[in-house]
C-alpha cells in the first residue's frame, strides 16, 4: 500500500512535467520563424538571430531559469514558478531548434529554388511547399534527441519549487529514507522518452526519403 501511494504521488508530478512539456512545444514554430530570418538577406535581422543563439544555447538552462524566476522581479517583473518555467524552456529550446531547422533549410539543394522559380512559385510559396517539407524530414532525428532532452530537462524545474516528477520523489525520500521514490521516477523517465521515441521514430519512417 506504501508502494501505491508514492508512485500515485510521483505521478502527480507527471501532470505538471507533461504541462510544461506542451508548453514548451510552441518553441518549435518559432524556431521555424527564426531559422528563415537567419537564412534572409537582412544582415541586421540575422545579426540579432544570431546574438540571441549564442546567448541561448551558450548559457546554462538552468542559469536561465534563474535569472527568469529570481533575476527580472529586481526588474519589477514577477512572475509565477510555472510561467517562469515556461518562458524560460521556450526562448531556450527555439533558440536550438532555429539552428537545427537552418541547417535543414541550408541543406536543401539550391537547384530546387530555382526550379521553383521557374514554376512561378513566391518565396512563400517555395518554402511552405518545397524545402521546409524536405528540411524539417530531415532533422528529424536531431529534433528527436531534442524532444527526449526535453523530457529530462523539465526536472530542472524543481529547483523553483514547482512538484513535477522528481521534485514528488525527492520529498518521499527525505521522509522516508527509501531510494525507491527515485527507482519510481527512473522508470516514469524511462516510459515517457519510450513514448517521445516511439512517435518521432513513426515519423522518421513515414516521412523517409524513398
């Protein structure tokens, strides 16, 4: 009965990391939307693109997280622990993820464009249609070590006192003096990336290159 009870209180956290997880998501439009920005002849544009990747991908997530939940109410903007969260995993994540959907975009051949060109496409119309398609196929797999990353990432949250999985498990520890809340939360890990897994691998053979 003890065993019951401290996995349905681990899985309580499930809920919050899966939130978070759904939120984070909205990164990857905005990857999308920066990634074309970073490809366009707008130096000042790319210039800016690129400064907020630097930054975003050579810092710390944690730091980050930091600084969004303890550093901006110094700035008179107080935000709640899961907002703080939220923020912080998308502006970091969308800063990966428009690296990798570029190098997607980079990697389609330009012959392509001229083609579409040819056929009377827009700009528009060339990527929507012609290379993001082809792009986003194939980072594919970089964009599912991401997604499993993710998963793990969401239990740096507990260090601003939101009880996702980890943080639910640690508190069991601490009161009981057991590692099994920790063994339960291993295999909670484990089951969600087999899920992220499964999907992403459905989709890589779907969308494979014929």
């Amino acid at each position: 009965m003890q065993l019951i009870s401290m996995a349905l209180y681990i899985l309580k956290g499930v809920v919050l990391t899966g939130k978070l997880y759904l939120f984070t998501l909205i990164a990857f439009p905005i990857g999308v939307l920066l990634a074309l920005g970073n490809i366009s002849k707008h130096k000042t544009l790319k210039k800016a693109i690129g400064i907020y990747t630097w930054v975003f991908r050579g810092t710390p997530l944690m730091l980050q997280l930091f600084f969004v939940y303890y550093g901006l109410p110094v700035l008179g903007i107080t935000l709640s622990p899961f907002s703080a969260a939220a923020i912080t995993f998308i502006v970091n994540y969308a800063a990966y993820l428009t690296e990798i959907v570029r190098s997607g975009i980079e990697s389609v051949d330009k012959g392509q464009y001229e083609a579409s060109r040819v056929l009377g496409l827009t700009y528009y119309q060339t990527m929507k249609r012609i290379v993001l398609p082809q792009a986003i196929r194939r980072v594919l797999p970089a964009l599912t070590n991401e997604a499993i990353t993710l998963v793990k990432d969401t239990a740096i949250v507990s260090v601003i006192g939101l009880g996702e999985i980890l943080r639910n498990a640690k508190e069991i520890v601490s009161r009981e003096f057991t590692i099994v809340p920790f063994l339960i939360a291993g295999i909670l890990y484990l089951i969600i990336s087999s899920v992220v897994v499964t999907v992403f691998k459905n989709l890589e053979n779907k969308y494979r290159f014929q």
